[in-house]
C-alpha cells in the first residue's frame, strides 16, 4: 500500500483501530512530540505523570507494536483496516487521473484538477 493510501487511512478511517494501536499511536506521538523533554527530565518525573495518563505505555504489546519502525506500524494497521472492514471504507480516487483525493468527500483533484461538484 503507498504512503499517501496509508495516511488516508489513518486520517479517516482511524475508528476501525483496536484498543492496543490506538494506545500504541498515543505512545508513538506522546514520545515523539515529548522527545526533548523526556530525556531533560533526570527524575522522570515528566514520564511518570505521562505514563499515569495514558499517554505513554510500558506494557511489552503495545511496545511491540512499535518496535519495527512507525512506518511497519502504520502500514500494518491501514493494511489491516482495509482488510478488514473494505465494505466501510471509500477510496475516493479520481475519475480521470485515478489518484486518490484528499478526503472521501473531495469533489475535485489535488494532481490533475478535475471538478465532479
């Protein structure tokens, strides 16, 4: 599955996630956005009240979930998803250029500009 179809995914059809990715996604983004701040923070203070919140996990499934990269993460769960669910979820792909559309409502084409309003 291409990059933009995985973020498509993610972007709408996220739901479809299980309880463990979407902790899983926290951790990833909680971690990535936090970075500088967990590793300034000797008392790991900022990772325990993170940790207590749920932002953050130390449960060894949903660390493994990440442990192949966040993309192996990502192309994993769309591939699932689509697989899945592929009744509930619309690939909203152009009629002329057959890319896909931002959004499963765009009316019209981010690559070749066609209009279906």
């Amino acid at each position: 599955m291409e990059k933009f179809a995985v973020k498509y995914i993610f972007d709408h059809y996220s739901r479809f996630m299980t309880l463990k990715e979407v902790a899983a996604w926290k951790h990833y983004n909680t971690s990535f956005k936090f970075e500088d701040a967990l590793k300034d923070d000797p008392t790991q203070r900022k990772e325990k009240m993170f940790l207590k919140r749920g932002w953050l996990s130390n449960d060894p499934e949903i660390l493994k979930l990440l442990e192949n990269g966040i993309e192996n993460f990502q192309q994993s769960i769309a591939e699932r998803i689509v697989k899945e669910h592929e009744l509930e979820i619309f690939f909203n792909n152009c009629k002329t250029c057959g890319r896909l559309a931002r959004t499963p409502f765009a009316k019209q084409c981010r690559y070749c500009g066609l209009d279906w309003h």
